[in-house]
C-alpha cells in the first residue's frame, strides 16, 4: 500500500445549540461567508451551514449542524475527538481580533498553540473551542465581504487538534496510507502535515493517556475531512482502508463532494472529502448561501422541510 495524494484539510464539522446564533456568531464575529445554506443529509429537520472562502475552497470550510430542539445534550470534549479547530490570521491582526471580539461581548484569550504560535482563543455560543492563529505565510485570500478588511480577515483553516490517549497507531496511519509527515514533536504533542506545512495542511495530535472519551453532542466537533484530488482516488483508498480491518462507509454523494467516514485508531471521525464539484454546482457564486438549497431527492419533500426549519435572518 502506497500513501494517497491527500491535499491538505478539507472542512471541520460541529453540532451547535440554534441556528440563529450560529449565523450571529460565524457571520457577524468572525466575518465568514455563508457558502451553503442546506440540511443535514441524514436529518432534513436540520440545517448544515457551510461557512469558508468566498468560493467555499478547501482548506477554508466550517460547518456546523444547529441541533436545537432535538433534546441533543451538550457533549464532552476528550480523547478520540477533535477539540480545537484553529483559523489563520496574520500575525498584525491579532490586535484588531481583540478588539473585535470584546465589542462583540466575546471574552477572547491570549494562547500559544503547543509549538509556540500566537494565538486567540474564543468559546462560540455552543462552547466549541476556536484558536485564531497568527503567521505570516497564509497567501490565500480572505473573504473581505463580513465586515472584515482584507487584511485582518480569516483566511482559511489553520489546523485541528485531535486528543488521543496514545499516538503510535494514529501516527501509523496518518503518516502511512494517509501521506502525512511529522513536522514538529514534544513530548506531549505531535504536528504533522500533508502536501506542505502551511496553514490548512496540518493536524497537531495531543496525547493525553489520562483523557476521559469524548462525547459527540452539542459544542463539539462532529468529524474533520481532509481533501483527495478524485473519486478514483478515494475509491482505492476506501478499498485499502478496509484491507487493513477499519470500518468505512459506503462513498456518499454530498452533492457538492463525494465522501467516505471511518474512524482512525484513536477513535477520532475522519472523512475523506473529494475538490470536485464545489458549492457553485448549484447556485452562481455571487449568490452562494442566500437560498435553502436541498439535494435532488429531497426536492419533493421542499415545503415540508421549510416549513419545519426555524426562520433565520442574516445579512
């Protein structure tokens, strides 16, 4: 078995309290764009926000499944979970982003990242947990159309730091079949990237042997999907994947990419997401995210889903 061509990150996706704040909090604070404004495949009862670039790239996407009204409980962040989701900044917009966020009645906090990159932490409404990372090198362009000038805005992912209890079989795969390398290494953490090491290529593993288990719910990451080039490819790794006794699902067309799911050894959901079609399969980009756009098979069911959806209003 060969390592795949894996891109780098694809999205990061969280179950979140109502909808209404959700939007508020990515829109209005952070000074994302609404890419997609759809429903959960597996729920038509419930939104799935796409928030990213102006495109809605790879590498730039966050997601998030408002819950509220589902009796879903508040999870619990620890081992086999994704427990920070990093945005990059630059570096000279730190200042701005403190700023930003106590005039928005958000409590940021001066962090370092387990390598010793600046950094701001801030809580979003549901109590998932976000780093604003500051560098220098992030030369993808922002979306300047939040309220956020070009150069302040987010510019995409940064990283992602999963918990594990130990880290030798999640290294195993991530930087075998999976195509990652170790970039930076202490005795508690370990980075390791995809393609390069630049923002919205990396992953930093936390190992932390006394972890209590994560519990997938409210304020907590759902999965994290990192990127493959074609359908081909993912199809082959999918059948590897397998061979080596790990449970994956069946490819599922996610109408604007194609997807597999498994868990890698430390229990943490990864899904492998295809570049191809992208959010503009179905509306023009200029207007990506203002209507409620459903799968084909969910059009017959329309005026049900709406009329169940809460009513949300943005910008």
């Amino acid at each position: 078995m060969s390592p795949h061509t894996i891109l780098g990150l694809h999205h990061v996706t969280a179950t979140v309290d109502a909808a209404q704040a959700d939007l508020d909090f990515c829109l209005s604070v952070l000074g994302l764009r609404l890419v997609k404004k759809t429903v959960n495949f597996d729920n038509h009862h419930v939104y799935h926000f796409y928030y990213g670039s102006e495109h809605g790239a790879p590498g730039t996407i966050w997601t998030t499944f408002p819950y509220r009204g589902y009796g879903v409980a508040v999870g619990v962040k620890g081992a086999g979970q994704i427990a920070t989701t990093s945005f990059s900044v630059p570096a000279s917009s730190l200042g701005f982003w403190r700023r930003r966020f106590r005039d928005a009645g958000v409590e940021p906090r001066d962090v370092e990242t387990p390598f010793g990159e600046a950094a701001i932490r801030v809580d979003d409404p549901s109590g998932l947990w976000f780093h604003l990372v500051g560098n220098g090198d992030d030369r993808r362009t922002p979306w300047a159309g939040g309220g956020v000038g070009s150069n302040d805005a987010i510019r995409g992912l940064h990283s992602v730091t999963m918990v594990v209890r130990s880290r030798q079989a999640t290294l195993e795969l991530m930087t075998g079949l999976l195509g990652f390398h170790i970039v930076h290494e202490t005795d508690r953490a370990v980075r390791i990237a995809v393609g390069t090491d630049g923002p919205g290529h990396t992953i930093d593993i936390l190992v932390d042997p006394d972890a209590a288990p994560g519990v997938n719910g409210s304020g907590t990451v759902h999965h994290v999907a990192v990127a493959i080039a074609t359908a081909e490819e993912q199809r082959r790794l999918r059948g590897e994947l397998l061979a080596m006794g790990l449970r994956v699902t069946e490819v599922r067309d996610r109408c604007y990419f194609q997807s597999i799911y498994f868990r890698e050894p430390g229990g943490v959901l990864l899904e492998v997401a295809t570049v191809e079609p992208g959010f503009a399969v179905d509306e023009d980009v200029e207007s990506l995210g203002r209507a409620l756009k459903l799968p084909p098979w969910e059009e017959p069911n329309r005026a049900d889903i709406e009329a169940y959806l809460p009513r949300v209003e943005y910008r």
